[in-house]
C-alpha cells in the first residue's frame, strides 16, 4: 500500500502542475485574466466554500492525464479555499469548476476554443463566459436541461451563480460589476484605489485633529474670556461694594455734622 507521499510523487509525475502553455499571449489577455480572477477571489473572499484560481490544470478523470483543460479562470462552489498545484476532480469529491471563463488572444485558434467548449460543456460547467478582447464581444453559456445553451443577450446579463452583472461599456468595451454595483478593477486600479482610500482616511484624520484642535484653541479661548468677565463682575462687585462704604461712610459723616450743628445752635 502506497503511502500519501508516494502518492504525491506518483501524482506530480502523472498529472503535473505545468502543461508548458503560457498564461497568456500578450499583456491584453494577462490584464483580463488578473482582474476577473482578482475580482472573484473578492468577491468571495468570506466565503470559505468557494475556491477561485486562474490558469490552473484541471484534470477530470482519474487515470487519465490527457483529459484536461486550463481555464483562465475558474470557480468552484461547495470546494474549499486553499492552495492547489492542479485541481483534480476526483480529490475534489468529483465537483468540477461550477462557472469557467476564457479570454481570447492571438493564440487561441478556432479548434481549440471549440474542444475546450466542448470539454466545459461534457464536464458539467454551469456557466461559461468567452470574452475577445479585440472584438470587444463577451459569450455566454448556461446549462440547461444537462447542456450548455447560449445566452441570447450577454448586455446586462446576471450571472445567476455569481450574482455579477456584464455591461458592453468601457474603455475595452466590458465592465463586469460586482453585486454591490461595484466594478470590476485592475490589480493596478485596485491598488490605486486602495491608495487613494488609505489618502482619504489619512486627510480625514489630519482634518479631524485639525478640528479638534480648533475646538480646543476655540474652548481655550472661551475659558479665557469666561475668565475674564468673571475677573470684570468680580472688579465691578468690589467697586460696588466700595461706592456702597462711600456713601454710607458719606451719609454717616453728614449725619454728625447735622448732630453738631443741632448743639451749636
């Protein structure tokens, strides 16, 4: 009985992890590939039950190496996340990629688009989505009654798997928007963004120290003058105080000499 590092061994040998294929063709196609990749793996981030990779080997039958395709991207429901050299269906507890997508390029000729179709569509893909990006157009399939059936309209279209939206507009002629309305982005976008945002946050507390030091300057300031009319009514109390002794200290004056002048006379 072999053991589990034989059977990795026997398994790196007989499925390995690299069918020498490319990524991708140009620059084009790899920007496409990171940002749907990127953007499911965001979309599902809390999901724990949902596993995404791009371009990785999918083999779907055990015992034979030869039947296998690479997606640019795939998701895989009721999976676990995690890290994969191939995704062997069959260790997968027979689950295959429940929504495939594929970006054309150059190197993508017609035979190969049509067996890779034909291996999503025998394969039990629920969803596939064909994006040219020369053309500008997005296909799509969904699966009914056990085959893969073309979306009519691919424009505003809802995939009812991923709850993303297709939109033809843009600078490359597609949005993919995620179910908060939120696009799709760039890895570069994304970090753009997320600089942005960390600016923002940043400004927001300078402006917020900035404020709470002017509410306390402003505070400062009002203490100071309470301070003052208290300074001011004490002064005015002391004055009052002394105009009162005057006038008693006058009135008592007045009344003795008033007292001497009754003995004089």
């Amino acid at each position: 009985m072999k053991t589990s590092i034989a059977r990795e061994i026997d398994d790196a040998l007989l499925y390995p992890d690299d069918d020498g294929e490319p990524m991708s063709d140009n620059t084009i196609q790899f920007r496409w590939i990171c940002t749907i990749v990127e953007g499911l793996q965001f979309l599902f981030r809390d999901r724990p039950d949902v596993f995404v990779a791009g371009n990785l080997l999918w083999y779907a039958q055990e015992g034979a190496p030869e039947v296998r395709t690479a997606p640019d991207a795939m998701v895989a429901f009721g999976r676990p996340k995690g890290e994969r050299g191939s995704y062997m269906q069959w260790r997968e507890a027979g689950v295959p990629p429940t929504v495939v997508f594929e970006v054309r390029s150059p190197g993508n000729r017609d035979p190969e688009m049509e067996r890779k179709f034909r291996f999503y569509d025998e394969r039990g893909v629920e969803e596939y989505y064909f994006f040219d990006p020369d053309s500008r157009t997005l296909q799509g399939w969904i699966r009914r009654d056990g085959r893969l059936a073309a979306i009519e309209e691919t424009a505003g279209w809802t995939s009812p798997r991923l709850g993303i939206r297709f939109e033809p507009e843009g600078p490359e002629g597609l949005t993919i928007y995620h179910p908060d309305g939120s696009p799709f982005s760039t890895p570069l976008e994304a970090r753009e963004e997320a600089a942005a945002e960390r600016r923002r946050k940043l400004e927001e507390r300078r402006q917020k120290v900035a404020e709470r030091r002017r509410a306390e300057a402003a505070e400062a300031r009002a203490e100071a003058e309470r301070g003052r009319a208290e300074a001011e009514r004490r002064r005015a109390e002391a004055a009052e105080h002394e105009a009162r002794a005057a006038r008693l200290r006058a009135e008592e004056l007045e009344a003795r000499l008033r007292e001497l002048e009754g003995r004089a006379d």
